[in-house]
C-alpha cells in the first residue's frame, strides 16, 4: 500500500460514501442533499451502494460516481428489527464480512482519502474495509444507539466501535448524540432541506379548504401510522369533514405493519376517511395538501427530518416530544408545532383537534416555524459542517493519484 503523501496543493478531498441501501430512507435522503451542496472546490464524493435501487439514479444525477456491490441475500432487505433474531444476525454478518474484500478494491481504485459511512450496516463494512485500505473513516450516525431503538447486543457493539473505530463521527441530532457517550470527535449536524424544499416566502402558502391531515413517511412501526389511524376516529367526532392521507411505501420488511394499519382503518370504519396514498415521488407537494403535518413516531427518533419539510413549507406541525424532535420544535422554549407524548393516540388526538380549533394560532406558529427553519436548517450549511469534519479526519492529506 502507498503511503499518503502531504496534501496536494488545489485538489478536491476525495470522499467515498458507503451505504448498504439504495431505497430512499431518512438517510438516503439526507445524503442526496448533502451531496448537491458540496463545494466541487473541497470535495469531490463518490459512493458505494450494497443494493441496487432508485438512490443510484439519483445519485448519479447529482454528479456522485456511484458503484454497486451487492450484499447477500440474507442481509439485503433487513431493518434493524430484524437483527434482534440471532440466527439471521449471524448468517447476515457472515455475509457482511465477505463484502469487505469487495468494497476495499473499490475503495482502492477509488483512491479515497475518506471513507464516509451512511447508515448502520455500513458503519461495520466500511470501517474493516477502510482499514484494509488504511483510509479514515467517518461514521454518519442517524439512528439512535439505544435499547428502545436498536437491539442490547448491536447497543453495545456499536457504542464499542464508534469510540474505538471511526476517526470521526457525525450524529444527526444531539438525542442520538447523546446515545454514543465517550466517542471523542463527534459532532452534531442537523440533515438540511434542499432550496427547492421550501416555499419562496410564508405567504406563499395555500391552505387546502378542509382540514387535511396527513403523515409523510415510510410505513413503519416507528412512524406512528397506527397512532394516527386511532387518533383520526377522535377528531372526526368533532370535525366529520376531516380527512387523513397516509403518503410512504412499506420498506425495509414493514409489510406486516402496512397490513396492521389496513386492518385497523376498516376495523374503525374509516375507510371514506383515511387514505392509504402509497410512495410519493413529491413529498413537497403532498405536504402542500395538508392542513396538518404530523410526525407520530412512538419511539424517540433520531431527528424528524419531515418536521423540517413542514415547517419550510409553511405546514402546521403536530409532532412527539421525543428525541431530536423537540431540538427542531422547540428550540431556545419557543413553540413551532405542538407536541405530544410519543405513543398516546388520545394525546395525538388532543394536539391534532388543538390545530383544528384554532387555525389562527396554527398559522402564526406556522409561521414562526418557517422563519426559524428556513434559517437553521439549509442543506448547504449541513454541507459546509459534514466537509470540515472530512478534512480534519483526513488529518491535511491526500492520497497520492496515480
């Protein structure tokens, strides 16, 4: 292996980005718009994917040179939940473990001086691959690394390697930063929204005629769709002309859970009701439909990046006071959206009939919530933050080109 070399005068940081899916997951997202607000002048990012799937499209489209490494049948497909059951854990490490060799002659041939890690199952690849390569490595944290979240045993394993493998670690909010005691360069950014996210001006906004209510995200049991199917028989007791889209795909295994949330909604009647709209290649205009954001994961998630995508839509937000949520809601005290205790249908009923009453209150909290995120959260200011820990992990050196 070529020894690195002092840094080369006027030459991009070369970056490579490892994922182990190519759906478009929270992360997946976050990444797309972190990588068209990278300075060309700093960085210059490529990526491997462990799946084929729409991100390598996308990816691609943004100007990311993109490289497919398949994982193992048994690995590809599983959500976190999945790895509680030991037997398939063991048999998808096993596979994760064959993919090292692999990713490491992309890496090679990529010439990477930083290796950047996207989500979980790629923290462990990238980093044994990086090692190989004697390249650091960056883990982007964005799921929380609690026993409410995650299963006891990756808990430990991933606190154990985030302070002893990375060189550096993003975490997307302070709640999941506070998930990884004793990590010693870790840093908090929050996932930005892309220009095209966020209406040109509050007064922009057209509220729909009825009141809308809509939940913007994957079908999963940490989305809380289930939640807001029980709390929409309460709100329509008092506003019979509400109706509830639901707007996501059931990923990552959650078909079973899709399947609950179809049960429910015909058990409750409100088939004329709740509509099941499906993936949505525009969420900007599907919360434009909406009078009501809702965010109702049960469990504390990590950040809450549709909470963002609201509010610089202008949307009222109704949201769970948990995680990094309330660090997008209520910063410094202020109230942006109303918040309620995860996992209460009746208190998510509560906020959202809160918003229904009172649309002139909805409105000015709206607004302020606009003002606020338009400032705080543009993707170009996650970009400049995300480059700076790239290059203080490359420690002022690049690797040789050949």
């Amino acid at each position: 292996m070529t020894r690195r070399r002092p840094q080369e005068e006027g030459r991009p940081l070369r970056v490579v980005v490892v994922d182990h899916t190519a759906a478009l997951g929270g992360g997946e997202l976050a990444l797309l718009r972190l990588a068209a607000e990278l300075d060309p002048r700093r960085v210059e990012l490529r990526a491997i994917l462990l799946d084929d799937g729409p991100l390598v499209a996308r990816l691609r489209a943004v100007g990311v040179r993109t490289v497919v490494v398949r994982a193992g049948a048994r690995s590809q497909g599983m959500d976190r939940h999945a790895l509680a059951g030991s037997w398939r854990a063991v048999l998808a490490v096993g596979e994760t473990v064959r993919l090292v060799g692999r990713v490491a002659a992309v890496l090679r041939r990529a010439q990477a001086d930083v290796v950047h890690t996207n989500s979980l199952r790629a923290d462990l690849v990238g980093l044994l691959a990086a090692r190989w390569c004697r390249v650091p490595v960056v883990w982007h944290v964005h799921d929380r690394i609690a026993p409410d979240y995650l299963p006891g045993l990756a808990v430990r394993v991933l606190r154990v390697l985030a302070r002893r493998g990375p060189r550096a670690v993003v975490a997307n909010s302070r709640a999941t930063a506070r998930t990884l005691p004793g990590v010693r360069d870790l840093t908090v950014v929050h996932p930005g929204f892309a220009p095209e996210q966020a209406v040109a001006s509050f007064a922009d906004r057209v509220p729909p005629e009825r009141p809308v209510v809509g939940l913007v995200g994957r079908i999963s049991p940490t989305k809380g769709q289930l939640e807001l199917v029980r709390a929409a028989r309460t709100v329509l007791d008092k506003h019979p002309d509400a109706r509830f889209r639901l707007v996501g795909g059931a990923l990552f295994g959650a078909d079973a859970y899709a399947d609950a949330v179809d049960a429910e909604i015909g058990r409750l009647g409100l088939r004329d009701a709740v509509e099941v709209a499906g993936f949505s290649n525009d969420p900007a205009a599907e919360l434009d439909r909406l009078s009501v954001c809702v965010h109702a994961s049960p469990v504390p998630e990590p950040f809450g990046q549709v909470v963002v995508e609201a509010m610089v839509r202008g949307v009222p937000v109704v949201a769970t006071d948990a995680g990094g949520v309330p660090e997008i809601v209520r910063p410094s005290g202020r109230d942006l959206g109303v918040l309620v205790p995860p996992g209460d249908a009746d208190a998510l009923a509560a906020g959202l009939l809160s918003v229904l009453d009172d649309p002139e209150g909805a409105a000015r909290r709206a607004r302020a919530a606009y003002d606020d995120a338009t400032r705080r959260f543009p993707a170009r200011a996650t970009a400049r933050a995300v480059t700076e820990v790239w290059e203080r992990a490359a420690g002022g050196r690049r690797r040789p080109r050949t």
